[in-house]
C-alpha cells in the first residue's frame, strides 16, 4: 500500500495545513519561527507544537541552523535526497550528543550524590576569577571510556559559573 503525501496532507488541521503551506522547499529558503508565526497569527510555541507533529507525521519537514556557507536558517520541506540525509546526519549527530549529555549527568550524580543538588561550592570561596577544568568520564553502551572537557570560568563575586 502506497501512501501519498496529498493523502498525508489532506488529513491535517487547518492550521497544521497553514503552517505546512508556509513551509518553502529546500534549506536555501528556510523560513523563521518568527516568520511562520507572523504570517500564521499563531504563537511561537504553537508553530513549534506543529512543526514537530508534521515531522512525526511523516512529512518531508526539516529545520536547520545556518552553517554560514549555503543554507539558511529556519524552516523548510525538503528538496532533495541530499537535503534529507544531510538532516539525519545532524539529527544523529544531536542524538549522539543528547546521550553523552545524559550519560555525563548521571555519572556525575553518581559520583557526587546530594552534593549533585547543592548551590554553592565552598571551595572556590574567595578565590579570584581563574580558568578551571573538569573532566567527566562517562560510560556508553558499546563504547570505551570517553571524558567530556568543560572549561568554566568562575566569578568569585557571587561564586556562580559564567562562560
């Protein structure tokens, strides 16, 4: 059984049917979330609930975030095969990330416990504002050891972290 996109289109909302009309083929013409929202008079978090059950739909939809070179930032429908694989690759690339995120924080928790929860770091009191280094290491299904470098400065005035 064959399922065309007319027939994917036919069953959306009205405004799922706006939102995706909006929609340009190719990255080249991606639009903005703002865009959308202006000329839909839909809010922001609206477009974005859409977009994704567009996505979950099926639908050749894509986002993407400019890389400087060729492609704009926003939305668009895919043009091509290339477009499309280009989208998994950074999809996957994100899922990647996302899971060594995870894995990071729950090691983290781990390791330090009820210190994980607490807001200050008492062993930075009174120090001046230097360049520190912590290192994670993490375990992943199927892969060795791997450490996660985060370099943070600190503020010794209010003793938060700030980039």
């Amino acid at each position: 059984m064959t399922i065309r996109l007319k027939d994917k289109v036919q069953e959306l909302t009205p405004s799922e049917k706006l939102v995706y009309s909006f929609l340009p083929r190719g990255n080249m013409n991606a639009v903005s979330l703002e865009y959308l929202a202006n000329v839909t008079h839909l809010s922001t978090r609206a477009i974005i609930d859409i977009i994704n059950r567009l996505v979950m739909l099926g639908l050749p939809v894509a986002s993407s975030q400019s890389n400087g070179n060729d492609s704009k930032s926003g939305y668009y429908k895919y043009s091509s095969i290339d477009e499309f694989e280009s989208d998994i690759h950074t999809i996957e690339g994100r899922l990647k990330t996302t899971s060594q995120k995870l894995n990071a924080k729950r090691t983290a928790l781990a390791i330090m416990g009820d210190d994980f929860f607490k807001d200050d770091i008492p062993v930075l009191a009174g120090q001046n504002t230097e360049q520190l280094e912590f290192k994670f290491v993490y375990h992943s299904k199927g892969e060795s050891n791997n450490a996660i470098d985060v370099r943070s400065r600190i503020n010794s005035k209010d003793s938060r972290i700030s980039n």
